[in-house]
C-alpha cells in the first residue's frame, strides 16, 4: 500500500486513509510498468478486446513508453482498474489527451479481462475516473466518442452519469462501411449548466 499511497501522491492525488479511490467491487490506483506484462500486452492483440479501440498491437517497450510519456508531459494519465477482493489489475482507466487551457479530456475504459465483463465493473470504473478527473485535475467536462454499435460502453458510460450529447453521422468506416458515431459527455456532480459557465 505504501507504493500505491506513493504512485498517487507522485500522480497528485489526495488519498483519505491511505486507500486508492475505488468502490465495493474495484479500485483504481495509477498504472505501472510492471503492470505492464505479456498479459497485458495480449489485451491488446485480442481483436475481441479491441474491437472498438484504436489501441492494439504494441510491444511491452513501447507501451512502457507511452505510461512515461503521459506522465510527463501531462497530456493523459493511466489508472489501472483492480479487484478490491484480490487486488488483480483487471483494465485501465485512461484520462486523457487533456486539454489544459479549456479544462476538458477524453476519458476511455478496458476491460481487459474478459470474464470480468458484463458485471457493470466498467460503469463503476468510468464512475471513479470521471469523479478523478473532476476533483483531482479540476477538469470541468469530459467527452467520448463511441461506435453507435458499440452498446456496452454506451450503456456503461450513461450508466456512470455521462450523457448522450450527440450524433456524428458516418463518422467511422467500420469493414469500409459508413457508422455514426455517438457522443457522450461529463459535466461534474454539478451537471452541464457548472461546467458551461
């Protein structure tokens, strides 16, 4: 636990009784690089994991890379999505690209282990990454784009308290066909009317 109270001190979080946010179920504490594994990196090169992200296919070297890079410029932050129960790193929460001067950023959930789907562990992850982004960073709205197809994350982001915002027809090219593409927003405990003024 010291290690963790220390990775989120080192990352600018605020820890109350020395424990990473989390919930019954889950906790999120910032990713490491030894986290970064061979079963990390078959996440990753799991076409069903990956199915509508756009990051697959990477060394361990390479995504060790972008962990330091986040970190050091700033730009995007990496949570690792835990067990409570058994403390297994089961996803990641990513916070990030940031855009510092408007104080919005994209936040993006995996479930990386696949027989933790469908237990609504993502909506909860989102939940708390959103809820960090909030208080921690002092970001005032959150934003995503998601494949209309895609109604699990749809479902686990409106689960987490985001809110359809609106529609990109076409957006994507999915197997060289045209799909919409649907947006979905955070705007903080306060709702959309704090985060617009």
């Amino acid at each position: 636990m010291d290690q963790e109270a220390s990775l989120l001190r080192w990352a600018g979080l605020t820890i109350a009784d020395g424990r990473a946010p989390g919930t019954d179920r889950i906790f999120l504490r910032p990713l490491t690089e030894s986290d970064i594994d061979e079963r990390y990196i078959a996440w990753f090169a799991d076409s069903e994991v990956t199915q509508f992200i756009q990051s697959r296919n990477f060394s361990i070297e390479e995504s060790r890379r972008y962990l330091r890079e986040g970190r050091t410029n700033r730009s995007y932050f990496l949570y690792a999505i835990c067990l409570k129960e058994t403390g297994a790193h089961i996803g990641n929460v990513k916070i990030g690209p940031i855009n510092w001067p408007h104080l919005v950023s994209d936040l993006v959930t995996v479930i990386g282990q696949k027989d933790c789907w469908g237990k609504g562990l993502a909506a909860e992850a989102i939940a708390l990454g959103s809820r960090m982004a909030v208080e921690e960073y002092g970001l005032r709205k959150l934003h995503g784009a998601i494949l209309e197809s895609n109604f699990g994350s749809i479902k686990a982001y409106t689960r987490a308290g985001w809110v359809v915002e609106g529609r990109l027809e076409g957006h994507y090219l999915v197997d060289g066909a045209p799909m919409d593409a649907i947006l979905v927003s955070y705007f903080g405990p306060r709702g959309r009317a704090d985060a617009l003024t």
